[in-house]
C-alpha cells in the first residue's frame, strides 16, 4: 500500500468525524424552534396510494411539528372485482384479495420532496419503503434509489416483517427474520448510514395459552447480528390486537441494558399502542418510568395515514398527554425531538457521504 493510500485509510475516520453535524445539532433543535414534535413515523398515502400532497401535510403541521420522516405504504391492496364487485377497497380489512408491493411509492415520495422548496425540504425525511424484504434483490432497489434520487432519503421504512392480518395478504413468500434477504438489507443500512424503520409484532395475534412469543428472540438475534445499523423498532412491537406479552417492561428494559442492543431504538407511534399505554394510571408511570430511565432510546411518532385535519393529524400526541406530565424534562425533549434530530441528522451526513462516493457506479 503506497504512503498516500496509508494516509487517506489513517485520516477517513477523522474526515467522517468532520462531516458529521456538530453533538450540539445533532441532539439539541435551535432554541428558535418552538415546535412541539418532530414526528418519526408518518405515511403520506394510504394502501392504495392515494392521501394528502407534502404541501397540506405542510399546512396541517403548522408550527407545530417541526420535522417529519415521509413515506408511503410498500404494499397495495388489490381491487379483485371477483372479491368486492364495483366496492373499491382503500384498506387491507376491507378485502380478502391479496396485497402487493408496490415500488412506485419511492418515486412518487422523492418527486413530491423535490418539488419543495430548499427551506421546506428541511422539515422532512424521506423513507424508502418500495422493496420486498422477502426478496435477496431488495437491498439493490435501496441502493439503486438512492442513486437515482441522490439527496433525497434519510432511511427505509416503515417496512413490515410479521404484522397481524397483513402478513399472511402479502402475495408471495412470507417474509421473515431469518430471511437473509432481510440481513442484506440491513448490511447496506449499515454502509449507507440509512436509519431503518421496521415493524415486527412482538407476538401473534391470538397465541395460546404458554405459547412462546418466538419472535422476540427472532428479533433480538436479527439486532445482533446488525450492531452498525441504526435501528427503530415501530410501536414497541404492538399492533391492534396484539397486546403487551406478560412481563413485556421487564423484557424491554433487559434489551434496553444489553450493550449489544444499543443501536436500537423504539418509538411509540400509533394510537393502537397508546390506547395500552394510557389506559391506567399503573401503565402509565410504567412506562413513564422506563422512558425516563432510558430517555435516550425512544422516539415519538404519529402515524398517522393522510389525515384530512390537524385535529386528526394531533391524535396520538393528545392521547400521550398524560405521560408527557410523568416525563423529565430531558426525557421529554427527547422523546419528542432530540432523539429525532441526533438519528436523522446523522443518517442525512452519511447517506449523503456514501450517494456521492458511489455517484459514478451507473444507475
């Protein structure tokens, strides 16, 4: 190796170092920003790709969410006229024909985001969630996004492993976390500095009594075998009837004091899960007490689905009202923003890093 290759290995860690944002920026908005939330989890459409333009979603913001990741929803129902005759479905339950995914979703999101301005673009993160993690070519589509549309996306996601009642619609195989397509996936993330938003019910939805949740320790062993990937593990693994497990606290905060798991995050979108969360004075200085004891690893997030208002769009944060009160104030500010900003500004240094080293390896 010649003098000067030795010298550009020695010295790239320190010009990554450099380009990275400053701790300050990273972890703390300006003191100008006076806005509520930045929201890590929000789909602009819907399952049949059909919602809101960036620029309503801009309007129903307002001053109060200062960020947002956007993404659409990889997989579209089917309108099977055989199924639902002359109904046309806009939702999974509403049909029994299958779902597909629909790769689309990338362009269409990275088109709406180019078409802001430089200010606007600012506020957002866009998600690439058009692949199919049951497919090995699915880290190349990422890749291949990535270099059509340099400049545009922070991370991929919300994409979906095991979900109640959608899993089993997906056309196809079934994805898996076993699946190594699903290791090469998070390989690039890894390479790329992309943050990884990922959905995976930590049980099934009707499991039987003394039945194993087997997907904890699928997923636990899937975040190990990734310790570079930056990870968000969507609503703490619940869903609509997939409740909290027995001991589930206690199990969260083992994974959380696991210095093997320390690149995982969790966010707490969804008013699925906040209706568990809220529901008693006991559930909510529980989790209360785990955010505050681990404030660095949570995020908030909305996810809502194109809603029409901002009284909409404000439902879950309402809803979390009486766990903000439970909060530190670190804690709060954390969940809310800082832990949004440090993620995100740093996969947006990264991204942008690896999409131009590789500029010139063609489309």
């Amino acid at each position: 190796m010649c003098t000067k290759t030795k010298l550009t290995a020695l010295f790239r860690p320190l010009l990554a170092l450099l380009l990275l944002p400053s701790l300050a920026s990273a972890q703390a908005p300006a003191k100008s920003d006076t806005s509520w939330f930045y929201d890590t989890h929000f789909h602009l459409t819907n399952y049949i790709q059909e919602g809101i333009t960036v620029r309503e979603f801009l309007t129903i913001m307002g001053g109060r969410t200062g960020r947002s990741t956007l993404f659409g929803i990889p997989l579209q129902q089917t309108w099977s006229h055989g199924n639902t005759g002359d109904f046309a479905p806009n939702y999974y339950l509403a049909s029994d024909a299958p779902l597909y995914y629909y790769s689309f979703t990338d362009a269409m999101i990275a088109m709406a985001y180019r078409n802001l301005s430089k200010a606007e673009q600012q506020r957002f993160d866009p998600m690439i969630t058009g692949f199919n993690p049951a497919d090995m070519y699915a880290a190349d589509h990422i890749k291949r996004v990535l270099k059509i549309f340099p400049g545009v996306f922070s991370g991929i996601g919300e994409f979906t492993i095991h979900k109640e009642f959608v899993s089993s619609k997906v056309a196809g195989e079934v994805a898996s976390l076993t699946n190594p397509a699903l290791d090469r996936i998070l390989d690039f993330c890894a390479e790329s500095g992309l943050v990884v938003l990922l959905h995976n019910d930590i049980d099934m939805p009707f499991p039987k009594d003394g039945q194993e949740p087997y997907l904890v320790k699928q997923l636990g062993d899937l975040f190990r075998r990734h310790p570079q990937t930056s990870i968000i593990w969507a609503h703490c693994g619940l869903g609509r009837v997939v409740q909290p497990i027995d001991d589930q606290l206690r199990m969260l905060q083992k994974a959380l004091d696991d210095p093997s798991l320390k690149h995982v995050n969790i966010d707490i979108s969804w008013d699925e899960v906040a209706k568990y969360i809220v529901a008693t004075q006991q559930s909510l200085r529980l989790m209360a007490d785990v955010i505050n004891k681990y404030p660095d690893r949570f995020l908030f997030g909305t996810d809502e689905v194109a809603p029409a208002t901002p009284e909409k769009y404000l439902k879950v944060y309402t809803m979390y009202a009486p766990l903000f009160k439970l909060l530190t104030p670190d804690a709060k500010f954390k969940l809310l923003k800082g832990n949004y900003a440090r993620l995100y500004d740093a996969a947006r240094v990264r991204v942008r890093k690896w999409e131009s080293e590789h500029a010139s390896d063609g489309k």
